[in-house]
C-alpha cells in the first residue's frame, strides 16, 4: 500500500482502501485502481507495485498468463483444513522466517503473522496470506514444512511421502488432562533431558533456544515444552516418551499411558425386547462412540474416559482412562448413570426400555487397580511442598554431600548437577529440586539420609515443617 502512495494518480485513494472493513473489500477497492488505460500512469506503476510486493502471480494476470494462480483444489485444501492446521502447525519453529528469505513472504506479511496473540491466531492469519499467493509459494510452504520439523502437517495435507501423522486425539486428550501433573513432575532442568530431545531429533535447535529462553523456573519451560511437543507428529511423541524413560523419568513416562477396562452393555426391559433394544443400541454407540462431540462422549470426558469402543455381537463395550479417580467413578455407577440419562426412551419402538447399564466385573476392577498400583506414584502434593519450602528455608543448614547421596536412587548426572553447585546452599537447594520431581515413594529414603548422616532437624523440618535452630 505504501508503493501506491508513491503512484500520482493512486496517493489520494489510498486512505479510501486501508478503511475497508474485510479483506475482500479491500481487494475490490484495489483492483478498481487503474481505472483508464494510460498505461504509464496507472496501469504499470499498479503491476510494478504488485511484483514488489510479493504478489507477482495477480500482476501475471494483468498480462494475459494464469499458470501461477494458486490452484483451486490447494485453496480448497488449505481451507477445509483450517480448523486443524490452527491446532496442529507450529508457526514460531521459525518457518515464517524462512519463507520470508525465500520471498514467499514480505515483511508486511511476517509482521502482521508475529502480531497475533497466540499459536492458533498466528497460524490462522499464516493460511489466511498464503491463500492469497501463488501456487509455486504453496510449493515452497509444502517444501519448508519438512525442513523445519512439520511433516505431520504434510500428512494433514495429503503430502504423505512416508511422513509421520499428527499426534492423535486420543493421545492430546491424555496430554491435556495430565498437563498439571507433568509440569510438576518433569525434570527439565538437572538432567540430560533436553539434550535427549535435541539428540534425537526431537526438537531442533530452535525449538530448544525457545525453552532456554524461559530460564531456569522448571514450570515454564516446561509449559514450553509441552506446548512445542502438541504440535508435533506422533512419532515425535512416542521418542518423548522414550526420553523420559531414558533420563529416569519412568513415572512421568506412565502418565501418557492409558488403562483399558472392558464391560458388556445390558438393555433391561420388559416384554422379551431386551434383544431388539440391544440391536438398536449396538449402532447407535458405535456412531456416538466415533464422534468426538456427541453426548456420550462429551460425558464419558466428564468422567475421565479418553476414548471408547464397542464390538459387535454382543454389546461389549470398553474404555480408555488414566487415574484412580476415574476407577472410582466407574464403581460408583456413573456410567450407568449417563448411559440411561442417553439412550433410554431414545427408541420408541423399543417399549418399555427400563434402563441402560453397564457390567463390569470384580476381576476387571481388580486387573485396573493392580495395573495402577505397579506404578511409581508422582510425588504427592504436600510432599513435593515440603521440599521446596526445605529448598527456601533450611538449605543453608543442611549438609549435602556424597555421603547424603548415595543413600538415594539418583542417576550420576543429577548427582553431578547438585554436587558441582559452588556453594552448600547450592547444593541442597539442587537436591530438593531434584527430589520434589522424583516418584513419592523415594521421599522417605530421603528422610533416612539425613538422619543417617545426623542431620535429624533438617528431616524433622521437612516432615513437620519445624524450624532448626
């Protein structure tokens, strides 16, 4: 716009053009402009000022050629695919930079991509310029996708070429409901394990400048971590998980996996229509199984469940889920409770359909609990307090040291990490940052170090939060 300005006959219609209220009023306005056909004066200045500016494909028009038009089929592409393009592309991984080196992009356009207030607006004002380019500016966004690690984005696209898919819904409902614990639990700070997820390809290394910029508070880089990790593909996902393992994080690692309990639907009724009501029911679930945003859906997520199921025949069903709380809620009827709330009187020539509830065996429960119980718990609430209130308050009287250590289940890097502070302080304030991230069940073993290395107060602190002397 600021090229046309420059233009004698255009400077005094610009003002009109920059008020439009859409786009597409805007676009109107401007291909009004060379209204005659004095070429010297209105006709070339217009096409000149379209080349400099990124939009030499509308000034090809002007002379008669059409083949850079971005194709229809890719402008229908990219905006049938808006919604998840928004949720899945990762728009700070550096690819508007690139694109704007690669003059796909002017400054204008980045500028106006980087004024957006969040990931979903940017990528939303990113698809909205690109429709408006040309179609070998489409073939270098495809092409930059896989350079900077956004070949699930391909996937979405139609671009396989043996790329790997985006992270599945299943699997980002699972990252969304343990985002709390996985921000408290993760060591990101006193292990190799950002340099596993560099290592590995995992992340690049701007993604990794992008967590170090949020210094040293273990909450934010993590919240940056797991915000760059939900725009990733699935395989990305799966080398995450196997990072954590690596770096000793196995009890972070099992919150990504899911418990599966199985069940068998009953249609109780009178009048020996149990079976017809089993038939109805049986599609019905399948398709309200499959959509997201159903109602059982939606309440199955109420409940905890991340995704569902059901076999044919007879009607078994199964669930996906993550806590003991959603155990719990299973035992206490729930299900049963929002399947008659559903699918009761749903069918009106199924008379007398009393209820819709489903059995799950005592085994079944048992099976869920064990799974459950093999696992290393987090470190609980009030213990991971108490370690970063000892952190504050009593590192200067505390005493770390090999002796202190070895008595604890802590791989060499994160003894070297507290050991090689320069100050006691240091050192214990490093040792319970580590520890308030370790499973809950080594936070007694901590307790029996210091009082094995007579540092009895500091114990007695941490346990009852009593001040040493």
């Amino acid at each position: 716009m600021s090229d046309l300005v420059q233009v004698e006959t255009f400077k005094d219609k610009v003002s009109n053009i920059r008020s439009a209220e859409t786009t597409k009023v805007m676009a109107d306005k401007l291909l009004s402009l060379p209204a005659d056909e004095n070429y010297m004066t209105t006709i070339g200045p217009f096409i000149s000022a379209l080349r400099e500016n990124g939009q030499a494909h509308i000034a090809d028009v002007f002379t008669g050629s059409k083949e850079d038009l971005l194709a229809d089929d890719d402008y229908q592409l990219l905006s049938d695919k808006l919604e998840i393009l928004r949720s899945r592309l990762d728009p700070d991984c550096s690819i508007v930079t690139s694109l704007q080196s690669k003059r796909v992009f002017t400054r204008s356009d980045a500028e106006r991509i980087g004024a957006r207030k969040n990931p979903n607006e940017k990528v939303g004002k990113l698809i909205e310029i690109l429709l408006r380019k040309s179609q070998s500016s489409f073939a270098c966004f495809i092409a930059e996708l896989k350079d900077h690690d956004q070949g699930h984005i391909r996937y979405i696209l139609g671009r396989i070429e043996n790329e790997s898919p985006p992270i599945s819904e299943e699997k980002l409902n699972i990252l969304r409901r343990r985002r709390p614990d996985i921000l408290r639990s993760m060591e990101s700070k006193h292990t190799p394990f950002t340099s596993e997820l560099l290592g590995r390809g995992i992340f690049s290394d701007v993604d990794m400048k992008r967590v170090e910029e949020m210094g040293q508070v273990h909450y934010k880089r993590n919240e940056q971590i797991l915000d760059i990790l939900a725009r990733k593909s699935q395989l990305h996902l799966e080398m995450f998980i196997s990072a954590l393992v690596e770096t000793g994080q196995e009890h972070v690692a099992k919150l990504f996996e899911d418990i599966t309990i199985s069940g068998r639907l009953h249609a109780e009724a009178g009048d020996a229509c149990t079976q017809d009501a089993e038939a109805l029911l049986e599609p019905v679930l399948a398709r309200d199984f499959g959509d997201a945003e159903s109602q059982v859906s939606r309440g199955l997520r109420d409940v905890g469940m991340t995704v569902a199921g059901v076999d044919k025949g007879c009607i078994r069903v199964w669930f996906k889920f993550l806590t003991s709380e959603t155990l719990d809620a299973l035992e206490r009827g729930e299900l049963d409770k929002l399947f008659k709330g559903i699918y009761c009187g749903l069918f009106p020539a199924v008379k007398n359909l009393a209820s819709v509830r489903i059995e799950i065996r005592e085994t079944e429960f048992r099976r869920c609990r064990h799974i459950i119980g093999e696992r290393n718990a987090l470190m609980k609430p009030e213990h991971q307090k108490a370690l970063e209130l000892a952190a504050e308050e009593i590192a200067k009287k505390l005493t770390v040291d090999e002796d202190l250590l070895k008595g604890l289940s802590l791989c060499a890097y994160r003894q070297d990490a507290i050991l090689n502070q320069p100050t006691g302080e240091g050192k214990a304030k490093v040792l319970m940052e580590v520890m308030a991230r370790r499973p809950d069940c080594e936070f007694q073993p901590l307790l029996n170090c210091l009082r094995e290395t007579r540092q009895n107060d500091a114990a007695r602190y941490i346990t009852n939060g009593k001040n040493i002397n």
